[in-house]
C-alpha cells in the first residue's frame, strides 16, 4: 500500500543554497536558484535559525527542484 517515494531536493545538500552568517542574531539561508526569485527580494529566504547549520529536512514548497519533478504527463 505504500506509494512509490520520489526523491524531493533538499536544501541541505543543493548547491543553491547559500548560508549569511552573523554574529548576533540569527542566521539567514536563501536560495540562489534564478527562478527562485520574487518581486521584492531578489533570492528567497528559506529560513532562519541561531545555529549555523540549515535547520529544515526538505525544500519547501515552492522549491523550483521539485515543481520541475511534479509537472503533469502530456506537457
């Protein structure tokens, strides 16, 4: 009954993502793919988090990595 899982990108491990550390405060990891981008910022901020390592497990939704993979069969 299991479905067959599909690999989803995650962040921890793309080449895109690119951490900015900083001292005080917390640190903020975006994602540097060029269609990740929106009107106001031009990379998006994936998280943020007082460790220096990404906190998430998976990409989120609109990860671009895995829009690429759910695209709909006859297109």
């Amino acid at each position: 009954m299991s479905k067959p899982s599909k690999e989803k990108a995650v962040c921890k491990t793309c080449q895109h993502m690119e951490p900015e550390i900083v001292r005080c405060g917390r640190n903020q990891f975006y994602c540097m793919h060029p269609e990740a981008k929106t009107e106001c910022l031009p990379h998006r901020i994936i998280t943020r988090s007082r460790e220096s390592e990404i906190p998430t497990k998976t990409a989120p939704k609109w990860c671009p990595l895995n829009q690429k993979e759910a695209q709909p069969c006859g297109k």
